[in-house]
C-alpha cells in the first residue's frame, strides 16, 4: 500500500475509495480523513505515472484479459483443500484485526471456487454471518455508473469528450469538463459529502430522502478546485452527474437502465437499486458505524436502515456475494456488457502504473472498487493478470489500526496500518492467493 500524507497506509482501499468519512468528532474531521486517503494515494500515482516515462500500464494486455474464456469450474468445483485451508486462515488471522462484527469472503479462479462466512450478523442476537446475505455495496456503485456510461458511449449515444454543460447546464466549468474527466475525478468539481451544509444534516438526520439536484447543489459553492484534468480528486458529485446524464440520454429512470443494461443481462437477481427505500432484501446483517452525531467508540450506531438516497449514483445499491463475483469478473473482461473495443477504452483508461480509470481503479493488476455506506464496507477485484475475482462484505465501516485523528473501538490494534474493515480482509486474502494487492509501484 501507498502511505498518504501522513505515513498511513489503508489496506486495500486508499486509493479506490468508498463515500467520504463522516464521523461526529467536528466537520474538517468528518471530511478528510477516509477521502483524504484516497485522493492523497490515487493522486500520487497520477503524479508518479506522470514522471515514470518507463512505467508499465496496470493491465498489462487488455486483449488477453479481454478474450479469457471462464471455466466451468469458476461456479462448478470447489478450490483445492490446501488452498481452501490457506484462505480460511488468512481471513481468520486478519480478523482480530478488523473493526466489523462479521464478513462474507468469496473467491473465483479458473481452477474453482471459495466462500465462507465468519462473526456475527446481529451481535445482539447472536445470528451468524451467512454466505449470501445482502449488504450495502456502496461506491461499487461506481462501477455500474461507469459501465452504463461506457455502454452508451459504445452505442454512439454519447462521447466521453462530452461537456457536462450539454446535459447539465450550471455547473461551474462545465463548458470545459467532460465526461471522461468526471468518470476518472479529474473534474475539479467538488463533493457534495465535503460540504458543511450536506453534514451538518447528514450527520443529525440520516433519515432524509434526497435527490440529485440537491445533491449537485451542495458542490456548486466550493467548486470548482482546480480546472478540469489538472489533478484529481475524488468527488461523489462526478458520478451523481454522470447518472444525471445517463437518465436524459437513455429516458429511463437510473432504476431502469441499471435493470435493463446490467442486472438482467449478467442474470444479477440478488443486485438492487433501493432508491429511497431503507430496507434491505432478506437475509441481511445488521451494519454499525461510527458515523452520525449519536455514536461513540463505546457505542456505535445501527446504521442498517439509514437512507441511502445521498449516495444515489455514486454509492446506494445493495447486492450479494454470488452476484458482486459474477459482476466482478464482467466488470473486468467487459463480456457480457461491453465490446472488446469499448473494454479496452475502460482497461486503459488508468494512469501508469496505477490509479482511477473509468469508474474504477486500479493497481498492480487488480480492477475494481471498495465501497461504503454507514455500516457496510465490501471490496470487488478482479485481477487480469490470473482471471482472479474476490468480494469481501463486513458489516462494519469502522476503521482500525494505526489511523490518525479517528474514533477507533475500544481495544483498537495501533500496531498494524489503518485499514477499513473488508478491506483488511481482502489485503489478506490476496496475499494467500499469491497475488497480493501492493499500492507500491514496482521499481
């Protein structure tokens, strides 16, 4: 992992980051710290990628990943006991270490698969994690934006060279940012869970339903922070613009095109979009989180049935661990919702030698996304390099480690590197594949 500014390390998600840290221990802090990580790391490789005229691309042959033909025994034949027992100890050594009361972890190779599930869902219950329980997803939502945006680039209904002005008059710098720079956050726009209006409601009441346009309207006051495609910075209102632009060029509700264009063509059945909904489909664990003016160390919040309409684009979809593998491998190859062409768009689409692409990250390999909501953390890679997908879902965001200037849990390990929770999981799982998950460029 690549240290932010402060030394600090985020297992497997610093620089592929869920939704901004909201925590109760005052504003500047509630809106650093998890971003900060993010855009401290992503844009680090944008920088050394700048520098590097040497630097190999993440993915090294796009052709290759695109064309991998999956094997029957992705979703027919168990991994061999040997490496089964490898996993299961890896997840259970890195779990003292993690701050959720439960994971779900699941593995797909060309050679088999792997699942388990370890904790608890409801500690006030008792009721174990289960293998198939949905969880809030988070800014892996991300990843379906970009996906339907690619979509409709590949039909010719729109040009990632497309200013946001033509769709979303308003915006500052919108006669220059296009959609390209908002789907890999080079935009300069700033985001809306940055902005102290938007927290000071949040964090109070996390009941509030809300739509897009108020979303964009807490980012117009602070933007832009710098001019389109100058630096990056990860920014929830780039994708909440983009799914406004999805919903005009395609005259469906983003409910519709997420359906239609994604979950029914990958046979996604347990993947949902609740819209202003705060339930969750059966069976679901409880998700508790350190966010919100009511919680404490000593204490965290039940975030299960917080609104989720403030990530909207950006960060609200709900889905399992059958469905996050299935996806993270189309997510990779494009096959099942891309052309070759406009796959190879998206795998190259990322800084050298790693860094935010189209709507998803990248590094040493590995394509995908972490995501969170208060309560829930889960991580989706595919690796292109040995056709590898693994989801890891916790029911927990809270971070642990060595973290500066955060609520931790009591009994908080400050030996090993601040992580968040699903992503400490899966920094150990890929070490036990034998392709771990590095934000250290190689020399």
């Amino acid at each position: 992992m690549e240290p932010s500014p402060s030394g600090k390390t985020d297992g497997a998600v610093s620089h592929i980051k869920g939704q901004s840290n909201m925590t109760k221990s005052g504003i500047s802090k509630k809106i650093t710290g998890r971003a900060t990580l993010l855009a401290a790391t992503a844009g680090a490789a944008l920088c050394a990628s700048a520098g590097a005229a040497a630097a190999q691309a993440c993915v090294a042959d796009p052709a290759a990943v695109i064309a991998a033909a999956p094997t029957a025994a992705m979703t027919q034949t168990l991994l061999p006991d040997a490496l089964a027992q490898k996993l299961d100890a890896a997840v259970r050594d890195a779990l003292g270490k993690a701050a959720a009361p439960g994971f779900i972890v699941g593995v797909r190779t060309p050679e088999g698969h792997w699942s388990g599930a370890w904790g608890v869902a409801d500690p006030a219950t008792g009721a174990p994690m289960e293998v198939g329980m949905h969880t809030r997803i988070g800014s892996i939502t991300k990843t379906f934006t970009g996906t339907l945006l690619m979509q409709l680039v590949e039909a010719g209904k729109l040009s990632l060279d497309d200013k946001i002005e033509t769709y979303v008059p308003g915006v500052p710098n919108g006669d220059k940012i296009t959609l390209r720079h908002l789907a890999n956050m080079t935009s300069g726009v700033s985001s809306y869970t940055r902005a102290e209006p938007f927290l000071e409601v949040f964090l109070e009441h996390p009941q509030v339903v809300y739509k897009p346009g108020q979303l964009l309207a807490f980012a117009i006051p602070d933007s832009p922070v710098f001019e389109p495609g100058e630096a990056f910075d990860y920014s929830n209102t780039n994708t909440v613009l983009l799914g406004m632009v999805i919903e005009q060029v395609t005259g469906m509700p983003i409910a519709e095109a997420l359906k239609t264009m994604v979950f029914d063509k990958l046979g996604l059945k347990n993947t949902v979009w609740p819209g202003d909904s705060t339930e969750i489909p059966e069976p679901f664990p409880q998700g508790f989180t350190l966010q919100g003016n009511a919680a404490t160390p000593e204490n965290p919040s039940n975030a299960t049935h917080w609104n989720p309409s403030w990530g909207w684009t950006a960060g609200e979809m709900i889905s399992n661990l059958d469905d996050l593998l299935t996806y993270g491998r189309a997510l990779g190859t494009g096959q099942g919702l891309l052309g070759e062409e406009a796959q190879e768009v998206r795998l190259r689409s990322f800084p050298e030698p790693m860094g935010y692409g189209i709507g998803m990250g990248c590094t040493g390999g590995w394509v995908g996304h972490t995501g969170e909501l208060p309560g829930y953390n889960t991580t989706l890679f595919y690796n292109t390099a040995h056709d590898i997908t693994v989801v890891v879902q916790g029911n927990s965001d809270i971070r642990s480690g060595d973290c500066v200037d955060e609520d931790v849990l009591p009994g908080n390990p400050t030996d090993v590197s601040c992580s968040s929770p699903a992503s400490r999981i899966f920094d150990a799982v890929s070490v036990a594949l034998g392709h771990p998950f590095s934000m250290t460029p190689a020399e």
